[in-house]
C-alpha cells in the first residue's frame, strides 16, 4: 500500500499535573527535511527526538512542535538553594556588620536565584510520556498517510489505464499509417518525375518502415505500466522507484510519438503525455 508525503498527526498524553502536547505535520520533498521545535529545557533530548521521528517518517518535509503545559502550582518559581548560599557566602567575605537576616534579603535580590520549569530536569516518567506522545502522534500520521495514498492509488490506476487504452488505440492505426507512408513516398517520385527500381524501391521501402516501427515501444511502455500498477501493492517506500518507472514511461512515448507519422497517433502521443504528467506530479508525493 502506498503512502502520501502528506500527513498530520496530534497526541495529548498527561503525567502527573503535566499535559504534554506533540503535533507533526509532513509534506513532499525529496530528501528528510526535519524541524523542530521543542520546550528549551528538552534541547538536551532533540537528538533522541529527531531519531525517533527519522525512523518512523523516512522522507519529506517535517515540521514536529511539542507544548508542556504545567497546572501544578509548583510549576511557579522555586528557589535556587545552592546559588543563594554561594552569594551568602561571597558576601560574608565582605564583613559587613549586618545580620544573617540582612545577608540572605540581599542574596535573593541577585540574578538567577529562582528556578522556573525550563531549568528542572527531566524525570524518567515525564520522558517516557513524552515518548509515548511523539509515537502516537506518528502513528496517527501514518493512518492518514495511508488513507491519502489510497486515493492516490485510485488516481494513479486511472491514469495508467488511460496510457494503456491509448496504445491499445494506436494499434487501429498502423496499418494505415503504413500505407500513408508508401503513398506519400511513391506520390513524391512521381512529382520529381524520375525513373526507378521498384524492386530496389520496396527494398528500401522495407527498411524506411521497419525504423518507424512502434512495436517494440508499445510492449516496453505496457511492460512498464505492468509494473508501475504492481509496484502500487508494495509495502516499502516506492515514491522514488515509480518516479523512475514513469521516466521510463516518458522515454518510450516520446520515441512512439517521433515515429507516427500520423495525425491521430500524434494526438493520442499527446493524451498519453498529459497522463503521465499527471502521474509524475502525483509520485511527487508518494513516500
């Protein structure tokens, strides 16, 4: 089953008084592009977190954020016990004649004496929800992935099929397009007003159409679109490998449409074309 490049995904975990929010939204593009975006205090975990998110997503363009909300009434500032001893004890240097009361009022008017939420560490539960969010949220976007490349599934079967009516339709022309071709060769001769071999004139009437023969194109282009539809059921990432097979595609229309020599052929070159535009844009967004 095939997957789209487009995706989202969103999960709320709780631990404790703590409600951890992870949300990730995906897009096409032909390399990983990851952006994150986390609390400051979990810039010790980005790479944990970015790994996570790479093993999962694989290709294109990802933006992941993550939001700690904290209701707990300790999620206010808390004092930082050991920088107020170490001003206490700087200041006693001093030898100002001033109470212990005096030294400490002074301590907790100096810089960074207070600690807020970003400055805690970590707990192992609290990182462990976290992963538990980031995973759910992943799983979430891989359901929708799966959906959106089943409609891309549907789209792309139509498409080929259309490529595979349209040879199909080409053949009703050959014959013809054959003896267009003779008659415009022999009626050229005849304007020029020369004598000549009919003998060595089917000879190299022979071989003038045996270079415009399509057959071999048609089976490499219905061979390739053989294997573009069976490549739909794969269970790896095939995004690359259909570009590839419609490059393939692409090489043994344009051939088929140098040789028609016929103006519905023509016509049907360029319906094919039209189709397999389409198919390339849609791969785009194949993972």
């Amino acid at each position: 089953m095939i997957k789209s490049m487009t995706g989202y995904g969103k999960s709320e975990v709780s631990e404790g008084n703590c409600k951890i929010s992870t949300e990730i939204k995906t897009l096409n593009s032909k390399t990983l592009d990851l952006y994150v975006k986390i609390p400051t205090r979990y810039k010790c975990k980005e790479l944990e977190i970015r790994k996570i998110i790479a093993d999962h997503v694989f290709r294109g363009k990802v933006d992941f954020s993550m939001n700690i909300e904290n209701a707990d009434e300790d999620s206010n500032p808390k004092l930082n016990i050991n920088t107020i001893k170490n001003y206490i004890k700087d200041l006693e240097t001093l030898q100002m004649e001033v109470s212990q009361a005096e030294y400490l009022k002074m301590a907790v008017r100096m810089p960074e004496v207070f600690l807020n939420r970003e400055e805690l560490e970590i707990s192992e539960d609290e990182w462990e929800q976290v992963v538990i969010s980031i995973k759910t949220a992943l799983l979430k976007l891989d359901d929708f992935r799966k959906e959106e490349g089943q409609s891309l599934n549907e789209i792309l079967n139509i498409y080929i099929l259309n490529i595979l009516n349209s040879v199909k339709e080409i053949e009703k022309y050959e014959k013809e397009r054959i003896e267009i071709v003779t008659q415009k060769l022999i009626k050229q001769l005849d304007e020029i007003k020369v004598q000549y071999d009919e003998q060595r004139f089917h000879q190299e009437l022979v071989y003038y159409i045996e270079k415009l023969d399509i057959s071999e194109e048609k089976v490499r282009l219905q061979q390739h679109c053989k294997y573009f539809m069976e490549m739909l059921n794969e269970k790896d990432p095939i995004g690359k490998k259909l570009g590839f097979i419609a490059q393939e595609m692409g090489r043994e229309i344009n051939t088929i449409g140098s040789k028609a020599n016929h103006s519905i052929i023509q016509k049907l070159v360029v319906l094919m074309k039209d189709e397999l535009e389409k198919i390339k844009e849609q791969t785009n967004n194949i993972l």
